[in-house]
C-alpha cells in the first residue's frame, strides 16, 4: 500500500474513533450517572469500587411493565410504519397518475391537513377514539396515525420525478396500474420510501402526548410515557432515570446495528438506479 | 453566564423530555464536578444534634433549630437516603372493587405514593386502589382536562398546588370538607396544620384532601458561612443581610467563581412566596380567596424588589442565575453557598452532601430590610375524589384519602418523604420523632410556616391560570436578569399585560 493512502487510512480513523466518542459520550454519561447510585450531584467517571448495580434490578422491580411498554411501543411504530407505507403511496400514486379529475384540488386538500397543528386536533381525535372504546389497545395508538400528508406528498413529489415514459412502456407490455406501481415505481422509489419510513417510526416511536392520553393502564404504555415514573421531583436523582433510559435503548440500537447493512444497501440500491 | 443560561435552557425546552433533557442537565452537574473545592471529611453532613430528641413534638422551639452543635456532630452510621426501595404494587384481591387513583409525583417519592397505595391495599380487602402513574403533575391535569372534555376521570387524582382553581371549577369533584362533615369528623379540620388547611380551602371549603406539602426554604452550606465569620444558624435573613453574606461567601480565581455565594433560578415560585413574607397579594381581590380572581398584580414593590435584589447579586459578583440548570448540584459540591430549594428536597440534598461532605443548613425565605414577618405559602398537591364511577368506587376513594391522612400514615409519610405531615398530631408518631432526629434542620421548617397566623396572603394566589402565570413571571425574571428588559418594572408590567388577559379568557370561559 502506497505511503500516502496509509496515511489517509490512518487520518480517517482517527477522525471515525473521535466521532464514534462523540456518538457514545451520551450512552457513557447515561452509564456513568446510572452506576452512581442516588445523588444529585454525579461525578464524571463513577466510582468504580463502589458501583451500583442493582439499579438496573431496581427499575425493574419498580416497573415489572417495563418490557410490555417496549413491545406496545414497537408494536404500535412498526404498525404505523407500514400503514403510513401503503396509504402514502397508494395516494401518491394516484395524485401522481394523469386521468383523475380532481386531483390537484386533492393534493392541496392533503397538503392542508400539514397546516392544522396537531394541538388543535387531539382533542377531537380523543373524543373519537374514546367513543369507539379504544382507550387501551394498539387501535388507539395506531389508527390515528395510519394516513399522513406529509407522507403522500413526499412520495408524490418523487414519483413524479420517474419519466413517464416508463407507465408507457410497462403498459404496452400488459403492465396493470397496481402491477407498475408495485414492480417498477416503488422499487425505483426505495430511497423516498426509506426517509418515510425511517421519519415516521421514530415519530411514532417518540410519540408522548398522544399515548399519554389514550393509555390509562399502565401495561399499556409506551415507553417514551412509561420511563417518565422515573423522574425524581423535589430533588434530581438521575440514576433510575439513566438506568430506564439505557434499558428502552437497548432494543433500538440492537435493530439498528442489525438492520444497519439493509438500511444502507437499500438506500444506496435505490439512489444509483434511480 | 446570563446569556449560557438562556441557551441551555432554550435547548432544553427544546429536547423536551427525558432522555435527552436528563443527560443534558445531568452533563452540568458532571461537567461542574471536578471543580468542587473544599472537602471537609471531618465535619459530616448535618448530623442530628444532641439537642434535638426531647422536644420533638408539635411545637418546637427557635431555640432547638439554633442550638444544634457544630463541633460535636457524630457522622450518622446509617446514612439518612431517601427511601429508594423500588416497590412493586399488591396484586388485587378478588371480589374487590378496583378504584382509579391517578398520581403525579414520580421517582423516589412515587415509590413512597405506591408504598402509600399498597398499605391501604392490605389494610383492607373490599377496595382496591390501583395507582396509575401520569407522567408529571403537568400531565396529570392535562390529563385531567382531557377526560372532562369526554374521557374518564379517575376516581382520585393528585394535583398540585397550582391547578386547585381549575380543578374546583371542573365541577366533577366532591369536596372532602362536606365528607368529613358528613362523617363526624370536624376534629380532623382542626388538626390539620394551620397552613396546608388554609392553602386548600377556597371560598371557605376544603375541596380536596391535603397530601404532600411543602414550603421554600433557603438552603446554606453552615461550614462555609462559619469560615466566613457569618451566623450559620440565624434563620431570618434581610436582603442586605443575605448580599453581604454572599460577597463574603463568594471565592473567585480570577473571573471565574469557585464558590459562588449564591446560585438561583427563575421560579415563579420564589416569587408567589415573597408576596406571602411580605403580606402582599398577588391577585386581587384576596389572592382569589374568597372569590374568584379578576387580575394579578404581582408588579407592585415586591415584585419589583426580588428581581432587583437578585440582579444585584449577579452585579455584584456573588450570585449565579442557573437557569433551567441545577444549584442543587452546585450547592451539594460546594460550588454555591446558598440555594432556594423545596424543604422536600432536603432528604437528596442532605445524602448527597453526605458524600461531599458540605454541612447543610436551612433558613426561612430572605426578606426586605424591616419588613415585619411574615410566612412562606405551602406548595405541593392534594387529593381529589372526583363524582365518577359507581357509588362503592366513590366510597372506596373516599376511605384511601381518610387512610391517607391518618395521623400515623402522615407521620410514616414525612419520615419517608420529607414533605410535612398535614396532621399536627403526626409530630407524636414515633416515625416523625426519629426522622426529626435525623434531620433537625426540619424544625425550622415547621417553624417558618408557623411564624405568622394564615391569611389571604400567606394562603397563597389561586387562579384558573396559575401555570401559565408562573412561565411569564419567570419569563419576566429571564428577561431582566439577562439585561433584555429595561427594569424589573418594565418586565413585570409585560408579564401582567400577559397573565390578566390569559385570566380574563379563563374567567369569561367558566362563567358562561
């Protein structure tokens, strides 16, 4: 290997060892902080003959719903993903499609539902799912969300972005709509569809209000609401907090360094075809 | 600083909630740490003193809190922690009837309101009540606010202090002095401590059942304030008395503070409690005591005069604005001299400074040069039982609320918890005895809200827009302290242009 690639090797993982502390300094603080036991006011580094372990014990004791709220939160992510995945570019595709009368008036409709502040129709929505009785079920949590603007206008947006040439031609070979859209749009589109999807799970995954509200057991909490009994008031312990925090992290990052060489593959797979 | 304060806490609104919010605020105190100076193995952290295990009971003494010994304190064998047991709720029996309790107090102290759940569970076996944790007490009433519009209310609930007004007029509550009346037990009233009674009787009824409460209290390191040639035990404080401590207090290396004399931050609470001392309102008429409040006037001399006295610590060098940051760390690590803090905080901070070594002492809120003395409101949160449910389910609350506030469950209750009993008759319970042992500094605590018989002023504001008020007189605060408003008038005037509108929306809305 020539001289100067090794230095360049050895620049880059210098600068990718410095980012990656950058990237775990969060998760070492949350440790550090944990292991110290109760104290309002926690050292750098714990102290490392006197570390206390059985905090993550403890949060567990406390909350025996713990892995409940974990599953309900992936549960209720992973549903809303998907829904928002099928609706969004059923839509799009129609109001991307030529022959439907109207549907500039449509899009604009979809686009309006952005401006409305999620504030102004929670109230609403309560009322609603309240009134189906759906307080305390992954329906409560999921329906809502299940259609998003923001959504069908990404898509729309990219979709017309693929030259029409290719509905032609798909069609003139027997293609029907539902068969371009599915064998040719949407695997062309993988890099929108992956910013959808990656925008609206974490979305949901970090949903609190809404949970908060339409959750009155607490076996069906999600995780963002449930770590919350952990907050010390009158004084700031951090360390059961710290300790939840890791716990409900720990699911996430395990799929994410799993599913990291998909997720990447298929954004790239897209982009360079597209 | 001024200006690092503010962008750490507009940051922090920002992240929003836990994870992000605790590591950041969890970062400053870490961050600050190593810096912390003086070490003092020698002195441990307010040991009780000798002097304290006779007179324990309902009435102690000025004389108890300022004798406590410095040089003969003995480091306690057990250290006195907060209870941090982690408790896991009873399971429900069967044939019981199963009672909503929705609960806003969460941590370590939320352990001690399962615990509190779980004792009734056992007492008995006809009720069960199932407590549901709401996030915060924030959330609890938004909650709260929700269910009225058409969800289900629990069918008791914790609030804090600052949404009884709202709760009275949800008009689903049934008003715990009419049940105790209805029960025979008038006695009860008259036990109650004069000041958590008064804070929850509006309009001359008691609508919901005093649980947790407790007062401000201004928090000094006693060894410093010895080095210092200051009265480490002297419990009233003038704000000239309290800037020329903190010159005295403050240790600089060039510009940056080793000790700063005193770390703050913007509450509106502080606030509400300096109209208490000095018997002003802050609303009129009578603080929406005997009738509903029309308008804030919390822009008075008062007012005017907190914010000026803090901004003069920080002019002069010897005052710190934390911000949305923490003095309790900085306290606790010998970085700050004094605080302002809950009496209810003084469990963490006292085992936490056990570890640092820094002697904790406590003062009442500082007053104005000759002002007469007044007494601090008390805060913290009561017990509602609302008209939902089935009768049973109602009777059910209505007997954990009674089981709540026995003398001895409140006597149990402020030894773990550090918030006051609201019965004066808890001060027998051999629990409150040997937590008084342990922390004598709560004496004068117990002495501060008895200083001064109740009033309008010292019952505290009570309005249908208590929160929001408090975010624009701490908006108000920020803004002075931090130079963008002219003078303490000018932002105080802004923040009651603010609050009397939101009042008079709030106002027109309940009664239509």
């Amino acid at each position: 290997m020539p001289r100067h690639v090794k230095r360049q090797n050895a620049l880059l993982y210098v600068l990718l060892v410095l980012m990656s502390l950058a990237v775990l300094f969060p998760l070492f603080l949350s440790l550090s902080v944990a292991l110290q036991g109760p104290t309002v006011a926690p050292q750098f580094f714990p102290d490392f003959a006197n570390l206390d372990v059985n905090v993550f014990r403890d949060v567990f004791v406390t909350e025996p719903n713990l892995p409940a709220w974990i599953v309900n939160s992936f549960i209720a992510a992973t549903v809303i993903t998907i829904g928002v995945l099928i609706t969004s570019s059923l839509a799009a595709f129609a109001l991307a499609m030529p022959g439907f009368g109207a549907k500039k008036l449509l899009f604009f409709v979809c686009l309006g539902t952005l401006m409305i502040p999620f504030e102004a129709t929670i109230i609403p929505n309560y009322l609603f799912i309240s009134s189906l009785g759906w307080r305390d079920s992954y329906q409560g949590l999921i329906v809502p969300f299940l259609a998003s603007g923001f959504g069908i206008f990404l898509l729309r947006q990219y979709f017309l972005t693929i030259p029409r040439e290719l509905f032609e031609a798909a069609s003139m070979d027997g293609c029907t709509r539902i068969g371009y859209l599915w064998r040719i749009l949407l695997p062309l589109s993988l890099p929108a569809l992956a910013t959808l999807a990656i925008y609206t799970f974490l979305g949901a995954y970090n949903a609190y209000y809404w949970p908060l509200l339409v959750t009155d057991n607490t076996a069906w909490r999600t995780t963002q609401v449930g770590i919350t009994v952990f907050r010390n008031i009158e004084y700031q312990f951090f360390n059961t907090q710290m300790a939840a925090n890791l716990i409900v992290m720990l699911p996430t990052l395990a799929l994410l360094i799993l599913g990291q060489r998909q997720l990447v593959q298929g954004l790239t797979a897209g982009a360079l075809k597209g | 600083m001024n200006k690092k304060s503010i962008s750490r806490r507009s940051l922090l609104k920002g992240i929003g909630f836990a994870a992000g919010a605790a590591t950041l605020a969890a970062c400053g105190g870490a961050a600050a740490t190593p810096v912390a100076p003086t070490k003092a193995p020698e002195s441990a952290a307010a040991a009780p003193s000798a002097t304290t295990g006779a007179a324990a009971a309902a009435e102690p003494t000025a004389t108890t809190a300022a004798a406590a010994p410095a040089a003969t304190t003995v480091p306690p064998t057990a250290p006195p922690a907060p209870t941090i047991t982690p408790v896991p709720l009873v399971e429900q029996p069967s044939g019981s009837t199963k009672i909503a309790f929705w609960y806003g107090l969460g941590g370590n102290l939320g352990n001690v309101v399962r615990q509190t759940a779980n004792k009734f569970n056992q007492s008995q076996s006809k009720y069960y009540i199932e407590p549901v944790f709401q996030a915060s007490y924030d959330d609890t009433i938004n909650k709260i606010n929700t269910a009225l519009a058409g969800g289900e209310l629990p069918n008791v609930v914790q609030i804090f202090d600052a949404g009884t007004q709202r709760m009275i007029d949800s008009k689903r509550i049934r008003p715990v002095q009419d049940l105790l009346a209805a029960d025979g037990m008038s006695s009860f009233m008259d036990d109650l401590e004069p000041a958590v009674r008064s804070y929850y009787t509006v309009g001359g009824v008691m609508y919901s059942m005093p649980f947790n409460s407790s007062t401000a209290m201004t928090y000094i390191n006693k060894k410093m304030f010895r080095e210092a040639g200051l009265d480490a035990d002297k419990t009233i404080w003038t704000y000239t008395e309290l800037l020329d401590a903190a010159k005295k207090l403050t240790k600089k290396d060039g510009d940056a503070f080793k000790v700063a004399g005193l770390a703050f931050n913007p509450s509106g609470w502080f606030m509400e409690q300096q109209h208490a001392v000095h018997e002003q309102l802050m609303a009129e008429p009578d603080n929406g005591r005997k009738e509903r409040a029309q308008k804030y006037v919390f822009n008075g001399e008062t007012g005017v005069k907190w914010l000026e006295f803090l901004k003069q610590m920080i002019a002069d060098g010897s005052g710190v604005n934390y911000g949305s940051g923490n003095p309790q760390a900085a306290f606790v690590t010998g970085q700050a001299a004094i605080h302002f803090d809950s009496i209810a905080s003084l469990r963490g901070i006292s085992s936490s400074a056990e570890k640092t070594g820094v002697e904790v002492g406590v003062a009442y809120m500082p007053r104005r040069d000759g002002a007469k003395v007044g007494r601090t409101i008390i805060g913290g949160a009561s017990l509602w039982l609302t008209d939902a449910g089935t009768k049973e389910q109602q009777d059910g609350g209505w007997a954990f609320l009674k089981y709540a506030t026995q003398t001895d469950t409140q006597g149990w209750w402020s030894a773990n918890t550090g918030y006051y009993p609201v019965r004066q008759s808890s001060y027998e319970t051999a629990d409150m005895k040997q937590a008084l042992d342990k922390y004598p500094q709560f004496r004068v605590a117990i002495e501060q809200i008895r200083s001064a018989p109740e009033s309008v002023f010292n019952s505290g504001v009570i309005s249908g827009t208590f929160v929001p008020m408090r975010q624009e007189v701490q908006k108000a605060m920020d803004a002075f302290w931090s130079g963008k408003a002219a003078s303490a008038k000018a932002a105080l005037d802004e923040a009651i242009a603010k609050t009397n509108e939101q009042l008079e929306e709030y106002n027109s809305t309940v009664s239509a």
